[in-house]
C-alpha cells in the first residue's frame, strides 16, 4: 500500500522547499506538517490541494498501486 504521507515529504524535498514554506501554502503550522508526512492517507481534498501547490499528481501513487505497478512506499 502507498504510505502518501512520505510521498508528499520526498516531492517536498526533491524540490528544495521548505516545512515552512509548505505549511504556509497549506495555511497551517508546521507540527501539522509533520503529522501529514506520517500519515498513510490522506483526505481527498487535502490530497487535491498538496498535489496542486507541489505540483504533483499523488493520485497516480494509488492508481498505480491499483494497476499493480507499485507495492508500497
């Protein structure tokens, strides 16, 4: 199964930006940051706005899952 939370917080690095940067996009702190990156899912919604201010597409984390081209992390 895909664990999102650390998906979300390698796009995050791999694209240099910051927590603070992050939490700030989301409008929230950054202790609530931290907890999404731990999560294995995430609400749909939160998950539309991530993708959308990393510009990432984590929906395709699943559909791959459902297609059997990923197994977990």
């Amino acid at each position: 199964m895909v664990h999102i939370g650390r998906r979300i917080e390698d796009e995050l690095h791999k694209r240099g930006l910051s927590v603070s940067w992050f939490a700030e996009q989301l409008c929230c702190s950054r202790t609530n940051v931290y907890k999404i990156f731990e999560k294995s899912s995430v609400d749909t919604e939160l998950l539309l706005r991530i993708s959308s201010i990393l510009q990432c597409d984590f929906f395709q984390c699943y559909s791959e899952c459902l297609k059997g081209g990923v197994k977990s992390n």
